[in-house]
C-alpha cells in the first residue's frame, strides 16, 4: 500500500516564475493538507482540501492556490515566487478529519 | 491562534539514556496531539497520536502524555538509540478540519 507520494522531489526555479505541486494521498484517504517548512522551522499550514474544495486556509496570500481532483489527489499551485517561497512542501492525508496525518517526502523547492 | 514551543531546542545524549522532550501550546482547546519525528530533508513519520480525552499513549518504546487544561504535552523515550536521532515535533490539532500547528522541534542526537 503506497502512502503518500509528492512529485517532484526536487525543483528549480527563478523569481516571476510559477510552480505546480502534486500529491496523491495514501490509498483510502480524502482529505489532503498542504505545509511549508522553511529551513529549520516547524512546518506551516498552507490550506486542506476536503471533497474537492479547499476547506480551511493558512496565512497565505493568494499567490498559493490549490486543486483537489475527484480521485482525492491535490496540486499545489504557487504564482509569482519570491526568494522566501524557497522552502520543503509537504503534503499530508488523512482517513477522516481531524485524524491521523500522514506526511509525504516533500517537494524541496529553490527559487533563484 | 494558536502557539506552540518545544524545549529544548537541541539535546545530544548518550546511547541508552532515558529522556524526555517538552511541548506547550498557548490554545488548550485542542482536538487531539500528534508527536512526529523528521529525518533531515525528509518528510514527516507519525509516532503517537494522543485524542483530547486521552492522557496517554504508548508505542514501544516511547510513550506520550497530555495535560490539556495546562497546554503540556510530554514525549518520552527510553533506553535511546543512535537510530532515534532526528528531529521531534509536537502538532496540536485546533480544529475538525485539522488546522494543526506546528513547533521548531527537538532535534535529538544520540551518541553511540
């Protein structure tokens, strides 16, 4: 049983630019959080998607938006990236609300 | 909103030793508490979670306790190992859409 995967590991990209995430939740999970965790920081709460809409939100602005597809899988979309969006993006699932999180690998993003 | 500060900040020990790492948080209103461990540049493991009702929970080794009408959580771990070196998160869940917050986290070494 695969748990949750994020894609890619690793990324590069310049200031201006825009960035996609993906993350599939571990098999038999709906719900789908997203976290930013700059170095030597505890991670911070970006928003959670439940039934396909986005059901709670950090504080972000609005340049970090998301989707979340029928499937439950979810995209991170960040807009306009700054040298503070350099960070690890970590997505975590879970069977019901309010319940156990469990956290992919992360998508380690550079912005130059 | 919510506030959580885990003490201390970076604690190395000897093999075998028994230790104990703190959590508080500012909001006792909480839902449940996770304890995670993180590897560096790796994504979150969960250890224990502990509901509001709950005093304790226990997982091999490690065992948890919650004082919720203080805002103290507690993780303990006996006779260390140098695989149990990483760094250690408490998460306070404030809310049924699991608006969970994050502290820095104990980064635990254990000398062999």
């Amino acid at each position: 049983d695969a748990g949750v995967t994020q894609s890619p590991t690793h990324l590069i990209k310049t200031r201006g630019q825009q960035v996609t995430l993906r993350c599939s939740p571990k098999s038999g999970h709906d719900t789908v959080s997203w976290y930013q965790q700059a170095l030597g920081q505890g991670p911070q709460f970006i928003f959670q998607y439940y039934e396909e809409e986005e059901r709670q939100r950090g504080n972000f602005p609005d340049r970090f938006s998301g989707h979340q597809f029928p499937n439950y899988s979810s995209e991170l979309n960040v807009n306009a990236l700054l040298l503070g969006d350099s960070a690890l993006y970590l997505c975590a699932s879970s069977e019901v609300q309010g319940e156990k999180l469990f956290f992919g690998s992360g998508t380690q993003l550079s912005v130059l | 909103k919510q506030e959580v500060t885990q003490i201390p900040a970076a604690l190395s020990v000897p093999e075998g030793e028994n230790l104990v790492l703190n959590c508080s948080f500012t909001d006792s209103a909480i839902y449940n508490l996770q304890w995670f461990r993180q590897d560096p540049g790796k994504g979150l493991t969960s250890l224990l979670l502990i509901q509001s009702s709950q005093r304790e929970q226990t997982s091999g080794r490690l065992n948890a306790s919650l004082d919720k009408s203080s805002g103290r959580s507690t993780l303990y771990i006996a006779a260390s190992q140098p695989g149990d070196s990483a760094t250690y998160l408490c998460a306070p869940n404030s809310g049924g859409y699991q608006k969970v917050t994050f502290g820095t986290g104990t980064k635990l070494q254990v000398i062999p």
